[in-house]
C-alpha cells in the first residue's frame, strides 16, 4: 500500500513552497536591482535625470564664470582641451562597454532631453518587468492553491466512496447475519416439530398397544361369555328335556334363559365391533404420527438447505462488499497519487518559471 501525505501536511508543505518561491522571486528581483544600481548606476540614472532637467538652469548661472575663464589665453586653452576630452571620453567608453550608455555632460539641450527619455524608457521597462514577475508569481501560486483544492476534494470523494463501500459492507454482514439467524430458528423450530411428532408417534404406538390389549381382553372375554352361554343353554335344555311336565315357571325360565343366550351374543358381537374400531383408530393414528414424523424430516431438511443458501448468498455478499471496498481504497490511493503528482509538478514547473525568470533577470 502506498504511503498516504496527511492532508495538513501536504497543504503546509505546498504554503511553504509557495513562500519559499516567492521569497526567492522577490529577493532575485531585489538582487537584479541592486545589481543593476550598483553596476550600471540605475538610481544614479536618476539623478541624472533629475541633473538634465534643472541643467538649463545651472548653465545659465555658470554662464557668466565661463565667460571669463574664456577670457583666458588661448595656449592654457589648447593645452587643457585634450586632457579633459580624454578624461571625458574614457570613462563613457567604459560605461558604453559594460552597459546602457552613460549619462555625457557634452552636447546640446536636445541630447539631453534624448538620454533623459531613455533613461525614464529604462527605468519604465524595469518596473514593467519587476510587476509582471509579481504578477506571474501570484498568478503561480494561486493556480498551486486550486489545484491542491481540486486534490483536496478529490481526496474527500475518494473517502466519501470508501466510507460508502464500508457501510455496504457493515449493512451486508447486519443482513446476513439477519438471514442466518432466520435460517437457525426455522432449524429449531423444525427439531422442535420433529421432537413432538415423535412424541405423538409414541404415544399413538402406545394407544394401539392399549388397543391390542383391549382386543385381546375382549376375545378372552367373548370366549367365557360364548362358553358360559352354551353352558346355560345346554343346561337349561337339559332342564327342559328333565321337565316335559314342568309348570309354566319352568318354561319362562328356560326362555328367559334363551334371552341370557341371545344377549350375551350380542354382548359378544358388540365387544368385537368395538375393539375392531379401537384398534382400526390406533392404526390411523399411528399412520398420522408416522406421516407427521416424515413431514417434520422433510420440512427440517428443506429449512437445513434454505439455511446453507442462505449462508452461501450471505457470503458472496461479503466478499463483493469486500470487494468493492478495496477497489474503493485502491481508487483512493490513485487519486492521491494523481493529486500529489501534479501539485509537485506543479511546484517544479513554477521553480522553473521562477528560475528562468531569474535567469532572464540576471541577464
């Protein structure tokens, strides 16, 4: 991963430069002008100047003091002549040489409006100079201000897209989760429907026991009924063929033995159809409960598999949200990179302004 320049540092160290840019404009200036005035006599230009426009003046006073010193004889004349020329034109060469030609005290007034002009030209022109160097050094550093905003904000959008893409992340786990503990109730819910259809199974297993018992105590029963009645009967048709000549009481009691018979027949037959539907009810409800048990297994195994569905969807919404967020923070870390490379561009195409400007400057 890349080293990352905190945002205040990076706006100091890009201050800093502006300053240090601008000192160093301002001091080259400082330093072409003072080398100029100290080399080509720019503030003696000046003075000069300002000796050209009140010469007039003073000639006019000097006049008379000429006047008589060209009173004096003509040999001094001719022999002073050649050296003050020669003093003269030595150091005007020199000065013609090295720099803009020098201020000449020789000629008429017309020349020396001519130098005066262009001396003022001069002094024009390297004010001219100076403010456009200002200028393009303001200009500089506040196209270096909007470009270090423009990565500024780049920057904040690059961190507004990997706080969204953490927030999608934290909203997928919060979702996912959710859904997986959706997915472990159901499973509970379906262990607990398992656990009381299994209860019910044995329960019902448990009726149809009861009913199998009953059915049993039943035929048992029919049995010492049927064997009891045959018994009553076969005595009371022994007591009847023993009584051909009974009393009428005898007959009603070999009929109301007949009725004994015939209802503990149906008792028998009664018994029988009961315990038949008993045990008919528990085989129903012992089908019931073994259904119930395959529907509670089935619904549990399709909750198991909802569950790893579940599961699996929930993790492929992670690693995308995952995803996305280190294709954010990748983003991140270009556009930083971008900003900071063209804010130190930036910085070395105005040192190289500066420079050439210097350069030119000092030319």
């Amino acid at each position: 991963m890349a080293l990352r320049c905190p945002r205040p540092v990076l706006l100091l160290l890009v201050l800093s430069s502006l300053l240090a840019i601008r000192a160093v404009g301002e001091q080259s200036l400082r330093g072409t002008s003072q080398d100029r005035a100290d080399s080509s006599g720019t503030y003696q230009v000046s003075d000069k100047v300002e000796e050209k426009k009140t010469a007039p003046a003073e000639a006019k006073k000097e006049a008379p003091a000429e006047a008589k010193k060209e009173e004096a004889p003509a040999g001094e004349k001719k022999e002073e002549a050649p050296v003050e020329e020669k003093k003269e034109e030595a150091p005007a060469e020199a000065k013609k040489e090295e720099e803009a030609p020098a201020v000449t005290t020789d000629g008429d007034g017309d020349g020396d409006g001519e130098e005066v002009s262009k001396y003022e030209a001069q002094l024009a022109a390297f004010k001219k100079n100076e403010a456009a160097a200002m200028h393009d050094l303001k200009q500089k550093g506040a196209e270096s201000e909007a470009e270090e905003a423009k990565a500024e904000q780049a920057e904040a959008a690059a961190k507004k897209e990997a706080a969204r893409a953490e927030a999608e992340v934290s909203a997928a786990q919060h979702t996912a989760q959710g859904q997986v503990q959706k997915a472990q109730k159901k499973v509970a819910d379906a262990e607990w429907e398992e656990a009381a259809a299994q209860k019910a199974a044995s329960e019902a297993k448990n009726e149809v026991a009861e009913a199998q018992k009953a059915e049993s105590d039943a035929e048992y029963y029919e049995q010492q009924g049927a064997s009891a009645a045959k018994a009553e009967v076969a005595k009371a048709k022994r007591d009847v063929a023993s009584a051909n000549n009974a009393t009428q009481k005898e007959a009603a009691e070999m009929r109301a033995a007949e009725k004994e018979e015939a209802a503990a027949k149906h008792a028998e037959q009664s018994g029988a159809t009961q315990a038949k539907a008993e045990v008919e009810a528990a085989e129903q409800k012992e089908a019931t409960a073994e259904k119930a048990e395959q529907a509670a297994l089935k619904e549990e195994a399709e909750a198991k598999h909802a569950e790893q569905e579940v599961l699996a969807n929930a993790k492929s919404e992670v690693d995308e949200a995952q995803k996305e967020k280190a294709a954010a923070q990748q983003d991140e870390q270009d556009e930083a990179a971008d900003a900071k490379w063209e804010v130190e561009s930036e910085k070395k195409m105005v040192a190289a302004i500066v420079q050439t400007e210097h350069n030119q400057t000092a030319k």
